[in-house]
C-alpha cells in the first residue's frame, strides 16, 4: 500500500469520475481499519487497492509466462525457417496487389 500514500500527496489530480458500491458495517469497519493503518482515507486505500488488483488482472491476462522446457520450444519455433506460401496465400497476395497495388 506504499503506492497508496503516494497518490494521496499528489492533490493536484483532479477526479471527475465516481465509482460508487455499498458495503455491509462489517466490510466498511474493515476497510476503515485497514486505511487508518495505512495512513490513508477510505478513498484513498479503496482506489490503491483496485488500481493494484486491476493491473494485476491485466498482467495475468496480457502476459505469457512460460517455463524453461516451453520457453526452449517456443523460441526454436521462431527461429525455424517460415514454410514457403501455399496455393491459397499466394492467390491471396494476387488479389491484393490488384486491388491495393504495390507499396
């Protein structure tokens, strides 16, 4: 939450947009406690917590991870000479040029 107290100096954001939920006087007494400890409001903590589970969503989602025994495979494919161009494709590459023209 170091990320938290952070953006909580930078006053000069301005933030147009809410994001709005209710929350039970268990979950909120939560959340209180848990801002209070950072240091921080309730705003604060909540918004650090969802921009950090947001980008971590996104990385799962975006990013590969392979192990060495796939990452091994996975490159040797790359580096394998591309197979030459089949009936379909190179009729494909015709009908651009025709309709598109050289570049």
């Amino acid at each position: 939450m170091a990320r938290v107290a952070a953006e909580s100096e930078n006053h000069a954001l301005r933030r147009g947009e809410r994001i709005e939920f209710r929350a039970t006087e268990e979950e909120k007494a939560l959340i209180q406690r848990a801002a209070e400890l950072e240091g921080c409001t309730i705003t604060e903590y909540l918004l650090g917590s969802a921009k950090d589970a947001a980008r971590r969503t996104i990385e799962r989602h975006e990013v590969i991870r392979l192990n060495a025994q796939d990452s091994k495979a996975f490159v040797s494919l790359l580096m394998m000479p591309a197979p030459e161009p089949g009936p379909g494709l190179r009729e494909a590459k015709r009908q651009h040029r025709r309709r598109v023209g050289r570049r």
